[in-house]
C-alpha cells in the first residue's frame, strides 16, 4: 500500500521538473465553415471566422446590448424598419467608399430581407 501512495507524488514530481516548452493554444469549437454569408447560416463557426474579415453594423457587448460598429447611431422608424447612420471614412479592401447601398445590398440578398418572412415569424 505504501509503494502505491508514492506513485501520484512520483508522478507530480516528474512532471514539475520537465523544463517548460512553448506549444501552440488552439482555442475553437469544433465545426466546419459552411459559409461567411452573414445572412446564411448563424451556428457558431460561421459567424466566428465571418468577424474575422467583416465588421457588423452593431456589436453586442457583453451584456449583449448593441455598441456602434460601422453605424455609429440608429433609431427604429416603425416596427419593420430601422434608421442607421454609418461610420465616415470606412472603406473596402480596394478603396472603394462604404455606403448605405452597400447595408441596402447585402440585406437584400437575404430572402427574409426581400419582403418575405423569416421563419418562425407567421
């Protein structure tokens, strides 16, 4: 019983007298991409490697309340519609300019943007 008892206390020993090495931190969830859509599909991985390479108009902070992204205001009109004014300056990767037409586009592309309802919502 006793050679037993000095197996755990071994063991810590030797691995508090290995020397420490670097090693990678890989910090994900497991998942496949399946789009950067930001209007496709929103489960976990998509939206994660999407805000890598594109910024959103409005952030959630931690109490997921919405901080300025690229609009730096907003207002709600009526119950469908919303009023955002955009950050001055932002430009796209080749230096064009980022407008509202830009926000008008990318929410058309989504089907519930063009007038039908989303799902889940009569």
């Amino acid at each position: 019983m006793r050679h037993r008892a000095r197996w755990p206390g071994l063991a810590l020993a030797g691995l508090l007298a290995m020397p420490a090495k670097a090693a990678d931190l890989i910090i994900a969830v497991g998942g496949a991409f399946t789009s950067m859509d930001p209007h496709f599909f929103g489960l976990s991985p998509n939206p994660a490697l999407t805000w890598h390479v594109l910024d959103r108009l409005v952030h959630p902070d931690l109490d997921q309340r919405p901080q300025p992204g690229l609009a730096t205001g907003w207002r709600a009109i009526d119950d469908r519609s919303w009023e955002f004014r955009l950050r001055e300056g932002v430009r796209f990767q080749n230096g064009t300019l980022f407008t509202a037409d830009d926000v008008v586009f990318t929410f058309a592309r989504n089907p519930a943007g063009r007038g039908r309802r989303s799902p889940g919502r009569g």
